[in-house]
C-alpha cells in the first residue's frame, strides 16, 4: 500500500489526518505492524531544540531622507554585515557586542526584536552621490523594518558527538562546561525526535518542505553547510519570518567563555507515504548512536573515547571506563517535544499542508575539512634550542646562578634520568631566599605542575597555554619527557619581526 | 539546615570543639581560606540542633548566619536543557518525567558552578 501526498493533504484541508510525534511511531508500530502504521498514521511530527550558532537574519531597514548606503552598521552595538546594498543587511547570531558584555550578541538583537523591544541601529558610509548621508542613528522595532527574514544557513544536525574532557582542568566550550578528568559528559540533540534522524535518505526533507522554525511556518531552502549526511552528520538551511517567531521556539544565549549563540527550535512534519516511511520513523534513541570524544585535545580530530546512543545519553549517566559519569544536556528534550506537538496541531486544525521536496538533498555528500595552503607555525620554528637546566637534588644557590648566567627566569629542572620533573623560577629562588627554613634544594621549591609543549605542536596551542595558565615560558618535551627546548612568551614576538617566520 | 560560618580572627578549632562537647556531627560542604576576607564555611547540621550548635559557635567567637536560600532559579529564562545537571557537586538538578528541570535548592552549597554553565543565564546566586 502507498499513499499520495495529494491524499494525505486532501485529510489535512477535512481535519480527518492522524498526526503523531516522532517519539510515538516505535511504539504504534510495535502494536499495528508495519503495514497497519502505515494505514493508521498520515503525519509524523519531529522536532528538535538547542543551540543552532550558524543562524541569522537578513534585514531591510527601508531608506533614510537623505539616503544613506550603510557601510558598517551596528545594532545594539553588534556588527551586522555591511556588504549588501543599501539598507539591507545580515545579522549573524555569534557575533558579539563591541560595548557591552560579551554575553551580548546578535542572538540577542534576534530575540530583542521579537520579544518587541527597541533596537538602535548605527551606520557609517563614505558617502556617495546617490547616498550622499554619512551617517545615522535611531531606534528600530521589528514592525518597522520592511523584512525580517531568518535565512540560517547550518540548522537541525542530524546528531552530533557527546563531548568529555579528559585533561586536568575545566574547559569551558560550546559543549558547555567539561569538568576536568571525565567529571561528566555533555551533549546535544533530541534522538528519537530529530527531523533528519527520521527521514536519513532525505526522502522526504528537501527544498520548499514546509517546517517549524523559531515557532514560525518557515520551509528548507536545502543543504545546509557542512551537510555531511554519509557521516550521519546532515545539516539543513532554513528560513522563516522573524515577524511570526516567538520566545517559545527562540532564546539567545551565552556559552561562557565561547560567546553567544542562539538557541532555536526546528521541527519538520513528514508525510507517512509508504513502508520505507513507516519504518524511518520508528527510528529510538538506541538506534541513533555517537561518539563520545576528547574535547582535553585540542585538535580538529578529537579522539574518541566510546560510541554511545541517544537512550544511554538521555538516561542521565553513562558508564566510561568502568566509572559512573554524569550527563548533562545542551539542548533541550522538552521543547523538542513542544516543537513536534506544535507542529501535531498546526497539522491536525489544518494551518499547514505538506510538500514533497521541489529539490532533492545529496544524501551520500561528504563534507571536507578545510584546504590549508600556507603552513601552521610549530614550536618548533621559534623555540629555543639552547636550554639551561638543573637537576632536582642540586642547592638553590646553584640555580640562582645559572638564572643569572642565562638571563632567564625559568629553569627546567630534570631528574636523574634526565627527564623534566618541573621548573623553577627567579621568583621560586626569591621566595627560598627570603625565608630561609631548610629550603636549600631545587626539588623543595620547584614547581611540579609543569605546563609543557611539544616541538611539533601548533604555535597557537602553545600560545594559548601560556595565556590560558598565566604563565611567561613552556618547556618543551619529546615524546620520552626529555627536555629538548623551551619557549618563552616572548619568543612570539618573532612572528611578528619582518623578514622572519611570518605566515 | 545549611549554617554559614565566619571565623574573623585567627582560626581557632571552632567546628571541632562544638562536635567535641555536644556529639553532634557536622558536615563541612565547602570550606574558604581567604588572606583578606579570613576564614569561612558551610556546614549542615542537622534542624532540631541548629540553635545550639550556632550559640555555641558563636560563644566560641564565630559568625553565624543561617543559609535561607539555595541557587536562584528563573523559570522564565530556563528551557529546560539540563546543563546544570552534571556540573553539580551536589545533585541538586534533575529532569522530572516530562523532561522538565527539577532543582531541590535544599541541597545547594552556592559553589556557583551552575551559573557560569548556564547558557540561558537561569540560574543566580542570592543575596
């Protein structure tokens, strides 16, 4: 048996359709069958709700007397894009305010905007014979704009990876907060719900399907970017009218530490139109399964520590290494639920009919990590081969000496085997000095939480400890924890000198 | 019941002794060690001796000011994704049967580390 689509939305205009939600299909066609699902339901809801960073909004703000071509404009201090004609522009969620918090950003003037709140927007322009204003200032509600047009170009994965930290401090990430040694698992996404997850082959999602976007009837312009759907990992590009969003389905938000993004709730309806639907749509939570990976590396390919299902994620606590750890989630399950129970009643007292794909999504694409031309800069290229060291059972006046004679203030300090044990410092030698108790060996005021680098690991990680943990120098190690090198905050510098390893 | 307990002057055994002459045990939620504002911390006692066990802390030259509130919590902001969850030391969050976020602010020893986690900026301290 086969249903049209005709036949399907012919139910939907009689308000005689049987729509369910995503997270009910399993169960109707564990007690009908496939066949009886099939005859039974005409409509699956989905839905899902979380931080969705790749959105944004196109506005057009109508022309100024005397007429203005905005060059550079802001709202509420967030930069929008100044590169389209004349009013218009596009307003990006992460992008923050250049005055206010850094918890402030274009997430924020989205939700400002429909929440009914006024928006003052600035512009620059080097003026123009047709535009000859330079500049402008005034306040804006959502009504006064000609559109506000929501066009987000990476929305609704498919699923995404659960993320742990297994190094020794907090990390603060668009994941959320990791603990440090595993203290917990974060991740995002509704499983059973999500739209993709229950049309994988994108049979059925494509461009021109009607969906729920921000609580406003929008539709999926198509691929979104990064769309990866032979990884599982598929995306969708989505629009809708800001004018008919509400606070239910869109939040701003503030990851700490990483910036403000915008959460948004997505839902799409899929028509039951055979058996390949049905059993699409039957998809659980065990079904749909991850990688829990390393955030602890800060790497593009961050290593996976245990594959794990959306049942396991949602069930609060996942076992790693024969430890208990807690979960938390980044999105939210509950409004995904009212997503897909919203979209249930649009559907149900007929406001929105379905359609079938006016183009189809490449359910086999790859996508590709990025082309990079010029070299990244290693350790390697800056550091400073000659290192002073001592030993941990030598006196402290020794190792004020050899400060002196180096002109430096940190000393990698080795033990027999000549591998780092930690590093002391002019100030460790200044502190020893001051009080002298019976501290007269390097081992007792050293430092043996060392931060280290290795030769060949990227400038800007490097650059980045020495910032992350306040400090001015890295011993650098190979592989066997020998002390090979060490560099020095200032030793960045060099990349800034002409004529020398700039990129 | 969550006291705060303020040591002002230089850190004399106050807890210990108020353990040792009445028997009653006290648990030690956090504890703070600070070179200007001295030393403080947050105990739970058990209710029925909450009186006693504050008038003898502070005979033995403690402050001692009864914890009313845990974290802060705005429904309004909230959207129920659970980020605080894990974070917590003490367990104070979690999702009821329809997904829904639960916070039993009796168990909050106000560490904070909920409030930085929070993407929707939902949870406060007091005060």
């Amino acid at each position: 048996m086969e249903k049209s689509i005709d036949e399907i939305n012919r139910r939907i205009r009689e308000g005689s359709a049987r729509v369910v939600t995503a997270d009910e299909m399993p169960d109707i066609v564990g007690e009908l069958g496939e066949e009886g699902a099939l005859k039974e339901v005409d409509v699956v809801t989905t839905g899902t709700f979380g931080a969705m960073c790749s959105s944004g909004a196109f506005l057009n703000f109508g022309h100024a007397e005397p007429p203005i071509k905005m060059e550079r404009l802001w709202l509420n201090d967030v930069e929008a894009y100044g590169g389209l004609a004349a009013v218009d522009t596009y307003i990006g969620a992460t992008n923050k305010s250049v005055t206010r918090m850094e918890s402030y950003g274009g997430a924020h003037v989205i939700e400002d905007f429909i929440s009914g709140k006024s928006i003052e927007l600035r512009a620059q322009s080097s003026g123009s014979d047709c535009y000859p204003r330079r500049t402008i200032t005034t306040e804006l509600l959502l009504e006064d704009l000609n559109q506000a047009i929501m066009v987000n170009p990476r929305n609704a994965y498919q699923r995404y990876d659960a993320a742990i930290n297994t190094s020794d401090d907090t990390l603060y990430t668009y994941m959320g907060t990791l603990l440090p040694h595993g203290g917990n698992v974060s991740f995002s996404g509704a499983g059973t719900l999500n739209p993709i997850c229950n049309d994988p082959n994108l049979r059925l999602i494509g461009s021109g399907v009607p969906i729920l976007l921000g609580g406003a009837p929008g539709m999926v312009i198509g691929e979104g970017t990064q769309h990866s759907s032979a990884g599982n990992f598929a995306t969708l590009m989505t629009t809708a009218d800001m004018n008919e969003m509400n606070r239910d389905f869109l939040r701003a938000a503030y990851m700490h530490r990483y910036g403000p993004t915008l959460y948004l709730g997505v839902g799409i309806p899929l028509p039951v139109l055979d058996i390949e639907v049905v059993r699409r749509t039957a998809v659980r939570d065990e079904d749909i399964v991850v990688n829990i990976r390393d955030y602890g590396v800060p790497s593009r390919s961050r290593p996976v520590i245990r594959p794990i299902s959306y049942a396991e994620l949602k069930s609060g606590n996942v076992e790693i290494n024969g430890d208990e750890v807690r979960v938390s989630s980044l999105s939210s399950y509950r409004k995904a639920r009212q997503v897909a129970q919203t979209l249930k009643s649009w559907v149900e007292e007929g406001h929105m009919t379905l359609s079938l794909p006016t183009r189809m999504i490449d359910p086999s694409k790859q996508a590709k990590p990025m082309r990079e031309t010029r070299k990244v800069i290693l350790v390697q290229e800056i550091m400073q081969r000659r290192v002073m060291t001592i030993k941990e059972d030598q006196d402290i006046t020794e190792a004020a000496r050899k400060l002196l004679k180096g002109e430096t203030n940190h000393l990698p300090v080795l033990n027999e085997h000549g591998q780092l044990t930690g590093v002391v410092t002019t100030f460790d030698v200044t502190k020893a000095v001051a009080r002298p108790d019976r501290k007269v060996r390097v081992q007792d005021v050293m430092t043996r939480n060392v931060i280290t680098t290795m030769a060949d690991e990227p400038i800007d990680i490097a650059a980045h400890k020495l910032d992350h943990y306040r400090i001015s120098a890295l011993p650098v190690v190979d592989a066997k924890n020998q002390c090979i090198a060490i560099l020095h905050a200032s030793d960045l510098g060099k990349l800034f000198k002409s004529g020398g390893n700039q990129p | 019941m969550k006291l705060l307990v303020r040591l002002i002057h230089d850190s004399k055994p106050v807890i210990a002794q108020v353990v040792k002459e009445t028997g009653i045990l006290i648990n030690v939620d956090r504890a703070r060690s600070d070179a200007h504002e001295g030393e403080e911390a947050l105990v739970d006692v058990p209710d029925e001796s909450c009186l006693l066990v504050s008038e003898l802390m502070q005979k033995f030259g403690a402050e001692v000011s009864v914890l009313e509130e845990g974290i802060r919590h705005d429904e309004d902001e909230c959207v129920d994704c659970g980020a605080c969850i894990s974070v917590c030391p003490k367990n104070v969050f979690y999702f009821d049967e329809d997904w829904k976020l639960v916070v039993d602010t009796k168990k909050c020893i106000l560490c904070g580390r909920c409030v930085v986690s929070c993407p929707h900026s939902a949870l406060s301290m007091s005060d």
